[in-house]
C-alpha cells in the first residue's frame, strides 16, 4: 500500500535457496483499477543480484494528480523472465494499492458538511484540484483599469483592485 501523495511505490524483490552465483529477473507494471500514465508511470526493467546479494528493490513512480478520489486504486508489478538459474518463486506477481489520501476526503467532506451537501450524491471527481478551482473562480476586471504586459503590474496607479467572485 502506498499514498498517492507518497509519489513513489517501493517493493522489495528477494532471493531465496542460495546466493552463489550471479541471477536476474525482469519485472513489469500491469494496469488494474489504476491507469499507467495516468496514476502511475509505467516501468520495465531488471534486477540483477550479484553474488551473495538476496534483496533488491523495485520503484514505481506514483502520479499525485491533486484530484478527489473516491476509492482507492490499484497496479500489479509482475516478475517474469528469471535469469542465470534462477527460478520465480512462490510469488511472482504483487498488487501495489495506491490509496486516495485521506486529508483530501477528510477536507472535502468536512466543508461539504458545514454547506450541508450531500457528497455521495454530487460527482467531485472529474477534474484535479486545479480545474476545479480554475472553473469557479472567475477573473473580472474593472472597467476603468488597463493590463499591462505580463512582466509588470497588473492594475496600475489608483485604480481600484481586480474583483474576483466565486461560482457555485
């Protein structure tokens, strides 16, 4: 299990009856409920474990989109292709569970229990903290004020502030 905001999945290969000689093993991300490229970056690749050496690590880069999850979401890292003697042992497949961060539910959840919203009856997952922020809040500026270029003020002189007003 790994939070999403933890950005990285960690899994541990080990090497079991024996640690002469040099073996491998090649191992590969699978979609689940979690989507490659969209929660995490997919990967290949393989391990190599010298002699004497029984562990070896995997990581997978988990993507935080900033988006309110409603469930957790999951990935499979599959070892294939055993090397140098070497054959998979009894597990040779494992389910990485990316969980939803709980602040962000708990946040969510709170507000909408303060406005008296139903949650479970609204659709807050279709868009990351940004889009969503970005669709309810709107930019109005004054009629009398002028924008400037980009890399200078904004409203000049005494014109009165940039009025920003909140959609529901």
């Amino acid at each position: 299990r790994v939070r999403e905001s933890q950005r990285v999945a960690v899994l541990e290969v080990e090497r079991k009856r024996g640690v002469q000689g040099a073996v491998s093993v090649g191992w590969r991300t699978a979609d689940g409920t979690a989507l490659a490229s969209r929660d995490y970056v997919p990967g290949r690749g393989r391990l190599t474990f010298a002699p004497g050496v029984t562990r070896a690590a995997i990581e997978v880069e988990i993507i935080d989109d900033g988006a309110y999850d409603l469930a957790d979401e999951s990935f499979a890292v599959v070892l294939d292709e055993p090397g140098g003697g070497a054959s998979l042992g009894e597990i040779g497949r494992a389910v990485v569970v990316i969980e939803s961060d709980d602040e962000r539910r708990a946040l969510v959840k709170q507000v909408a229990s303060l406005m008296s919203l139903n949650v479970d009856a609204m659709q807050l997952a279709g868009a990351s903290w940004r889009e969503q922020l970005a669709e309810a809040v709107t930019f109005e500026p004054p009629r009398q004020a002028t924008a400037r270029a980009l890399d200078g003020p904004l409203l000049g002189g005494a014109s009165p502030p940039a009025a920003l007003s909140l959609s529901c």
